[in-house]
C-alpha cells in the first residue's frame, strides 16, 4: 500500500473489534466524523474478527485484546497464519495488559491505549495502512515495567546492534518508513531493508513491531 496515501484519497478501510457495544459505536462516530476513513464492519470477538476480515480485507483492524467470545492475540495470530493483507492495530484498556508483547509477536503492527487522543489515533491507523509500526513511547514505557523475563541475550549482551543498526531501529520506533530512513541516513532503500534483516536476525524477531518492542525492553531504545 502506498506511504502517501492522502486523506482526501482513497479512504482506509477498517474494521472495529471490541466486545463492548458502546466503545464500537463511539470509534465508529468518530472515524466517520473524519475526512479519509471507512467502517467496513464490527465484530465483538477474535474469531468473528478472523471472519470478517476473510471476506473485507480492511486495510486496518483495530482490535481489542481481551474479549469473553475470542481474545485479541489468537485471532492476529490466525489472520497472520491465514496470510490476510490487513494490518492489526491493538488498542486496549488496560495499560498493564500482559498480552501486549505475545500481541505484538503474533503479528499486530502496534499497540495504543483507548485513551489516546483522537489525533492520535488517526495518525496511528494512517501508519499502521502504510506498514509502518505503531508503538508509542508512553506505550514502550510501560512494556519495560512489565518484562520480567527478558531473552536470554539480554541478560549477558550489551546491545548486539551495530552503531547503523540502532539509528535504523531508533527511526523505526518513531514510525518511519524505509524511504524516509534512506533519506536521513544517506543510504539506498536496499541498504535499510539489508540492515532491518540483521537486525531482525540479532533480536530473535520476525517484523518492525516486535523489533522496537525487544530494542526498549533491552534498553537500545531510550
């Protein structure tokens, strides 16, 4: 999906996945109170989120973690397994939420809390439809409180990133894309994806999201 996608263009799609009624009704005013976004559909648990996203494909799926009829992080874990396009914001309630890392290592592109405000959110759904992570610093912050058994390699490794590798990981965590990096850095977009594979590799991750979420909980990131 192209990064710059205007507002005024081709709206982003989305799908609204809470088990609360009133939380559904409330981001469905507001996303179509704004310019640039379209409701597709609600769903009240994971497994109907799976469903709807099969036959919507919406570019974005805000999605609640806890819910009685089907959590957050199983139903990202099927929409990764089954390859569907949609990214997966989380935005959840509780700020000492435990399935925020196993959220994010299923494949969610970011996570906020409700009570971000609006422009937030807006800015952060945008991101998320471009492929771009979605992790703010107050949300980090709050994941370093609640590691209590980090990997392995952190115990005894200073930072296993090159001085390159943290100034890609640093520009990730603040949401920008590869070209942007290319652009500040100097380099080739060839040469950020080369540097995002490594350091991937040295982290124990798959994507972007869980990349930040492993640079704060080891301390690269500040």
């Amino acid at each position: 999906m192209p990064e710059n996608r205007a507002a005024d263009a081709v709206p982003i799609t989305l799908l609204l996945v809470d088990d609360h009624p009133v939380v559904r009704d409330g981001l469905r005013g507001m996303f179509e109170a704004a310019p640039g976004f379209e409701v597709l559909a609600e769903a009240e648990s994971g497994p109907r989120a799976v469903e709807l996203a099969a036959s919507l494909t919406p570019d974005v799926i805000l999605m609640d973690l806890r819910m009685p009829g089907g959590g957050g992080v199983a139903a990202i874990a099927e929409l990764k397994r089954r390859g569907l396009p949609s990214q997966v914001l989380v935005l959840t309630t509780y700020d000492t939420d435990t399935d925020t890392l196993p959220a994010i290592e299923a494949g969610a592109t970011g996570y906020l809390l409700k009570d971000a405000p609006r422009d937030e959110l807006f800015s952060a759904v945008r991101a998320a439809a471009a492929g771009r992570t979605v992790l703010s610093p107050a949300v980090a912050a709050r994941l370093v409180t609640r590691v209590r058994n980090p990997r392995p390699a952190s115990a005894t490794s200073p930072s296993p990133l090159s001085a390159r590798e943290r100034e890609v990981l640093a520009l990730v965590a603040r949401g920008t894309s590869n070209r942007e990096i290319a652009r500040i850095l100097f380099i080739s977009e060839a040469t950020v994806k080369t540097h995002l594979t490594h350091l991937y590799a040295k982290l124990g991750v798959n994507d972007r999201a869980a990349a930040v979420a492993a640079g704060y909980e080891r301390g690269i990131l500040g």
